[in-house]
C-alpha cells in the first residue's frame, strides 16, 4: 500500500539542545495535495527564539512538484533552502501573529492536485 500524504515538520537545525523547545508545531501535521486539501499548521515561538526551519519530506511514491509562496510574512522574512525547505525569521524584537500561505502541488498515478498549508505562527 502506497502512502500518498505528506508530512510537514519542523526541522529544528543549528539550535541548541536548550532551545529545540523554542519553536513548535502544535499537532503532527499530514497532508495530501491529491485530495486538494487545505491545512493550518500552527506554530509557536517563545521570546527567546527569532527562527525557525522548516521542511517538506518526501514519503515514498509522492514528491512535490511545485511549491509557491501565495502570502508572505509581514513581520519577518524567508530564506529557502534547496529540496524545499525554508526558514522564518521575525523581524527583530516583534511579538505577535504572523501568516505565510504556501501552494504545494503534486502529480500521483491516481491523479494531480494542490494542497494550501497556512503557517499560523505565533511569537511571544
């Protein structure tokens, strides 16, 4: 059986083992951009944190094909990283709520589609 959903996490590289719990995503987050669903992954920094890192893992049969910004932060920046992985960080000093849309499309034997992941992040 082919697993057709992709996970997202955060890949927490470069922190401090004192840090790992500055920066999290609040539940595991599974999506499937076949179904041409939609997520919210919400995240949360503490004060002491100004990035995170996060990555797209590829799980057996599914790769994403594409995958574009639709909404950037307006309270921090992005750097990418190559095998689609990106950064977010907060503007120095800023507290509060922050969003980024990504579109991330994928093509499988039973079929194409999209999936929309919102980044819900959260800074204290």
């Amino acid at each position: 059986m082919l697993r057709r959903s992709v996970l997202a996490g955060v890949a927490l590289m470069g922190l401090s083992q004192a840090a790992l719990a500055e920066c999290v995503v609040k539940d595991k987050v599974v999506f499937n951009p076949a179904n041409n669903d939609a997520l919210t992954i919400k995240v949360q920094m503490e004060k002491q944190n100004r990035f995170c890192d996060f990555a797209y893992d590829h799980l057996e049969q599914l790769t994403i094909d594409s995958w574009e910004l639709v909404t950037k932060p307006l309270n921090g920046t992005l750097v990418f990283i190559p095998k689609k992985k990106f950064r977010y960080e907060r503007a120095k000093g800023w507290v509060g709520q922050e969003t980024i849309v990504f579109k991330v499309c994928t093509k499988l034997a039973s079929g194409e589609g999209c999936s929309t992941l919102t980044y819900d992040i959260k800074a204290e």
